[in-house]
C-alpha cells in the first residue's frame, strides 16, 4: 500500500495525537448520555450520532453519485439530548464503526484515484472528503472527550 493511503488510514482511525472513537465512547454509563453538563450545547448522545450521521454522509457522498445529503443543519443533529431508546446508542456506536471501516476500505482500494474530481461533486476528491472524515471526527470526538470529562465518566 501506498504511503498516502496508510498515513490516511491511520489518521482516520485515530492515530497519533487523535484520540480513536472507541477509546472517547468506552464506558460513558448509560444515564449520562443524554446530560449536557453546565452550560455545554451538547451531550455525549448528541456527538456520537452527530458524527455518526456526518461521516455517514460524507461516505455515502463520496461513493453513491445519487445520494441526496441532509438539510443542514437539522438533518445532522439528533431531535433530542438522549438516545430515544435504550439501544440506540449501541445502534449508533456499530453504524459508526461501519461507516468508517467503509471509509477505510474505499481509501484503501488502489484502483480509486485518490486525486480524482468526484463527477457528481464540485471538485472534492476522495482525498478531501477522507481528510474531511478525519478532521470533523477529530474534532467532535474531542468535544466528546471533554462533555464525558465534565459529567465524571
């Protein structure tokens, strides 16, 4: 493998001073995960499928050209601060991991052209829209990491 491709894959899953998604949602109890601590916009349930539903539609952009995104920017939050049933987040946490393994799979096929213009884009590339994956991830995971911090968790 290329060493772009690896540097990609190890950035989009959590390498070096990224902190990786399993580490930031190991162990948050189940009754703290729709709490928004003093003053925060946002509880743990609320990044998880934020991100979740981001990264989801950055995949999906960059693979499926008939793929209709979210209205922005109701279509990336959830409706509520706390999972709307008990496995919701277990529902959300695997689509994660899913969506990202995908990610990892498409960045790692040698035949994509990680430079190429996607045709139903407006010049993004496959490069972009995993830089983009890694970069949004990272930041909201660390909004996570601070949200779970401030709870005790």
């Amino acid at each position: 493998m290329d060493p772009l491709r690896e540097h990609l894959l190890y950035l989009l899953r959590g390498g070096g001073a990224h902190v990786d998604f399993d580490a930031a949602v190991k162990g948050i109890p189940e009754d703290l995960r729709g709490k928004r601590p003093p003053r925060s916009p946002h509880s743990c349930w609320e990044l998880v499928e934020h991100i979740r539903l981001a990264q989801w539609d950055i995949l999906e952009f960059t693979r499926n050209p008939k793929h209709q995104s979210p209205k922005w920017p109701e279509g990336y939050w959830p409706p509520s601060p706390a999972p709307p049933s008990a496995g919701a987040w277990a529902k959300s946490v695997r689509a994660f991991r899913d969506d990202l393994e995908a990610m990892c799979a498409l960045i790692s096929d040698p035949t994509l052209d990680l430079y190429a213009k996607i045709p139903h884009g407006e010049g993004q590339t496959p490069l972009r829209e995993a830089l983009l994956v890694a970069d949004h991830n990272s930041y909201h995971l660390g909004q996570l990491v601070l949200v779970r911090k401030l709870l005790g968790a």
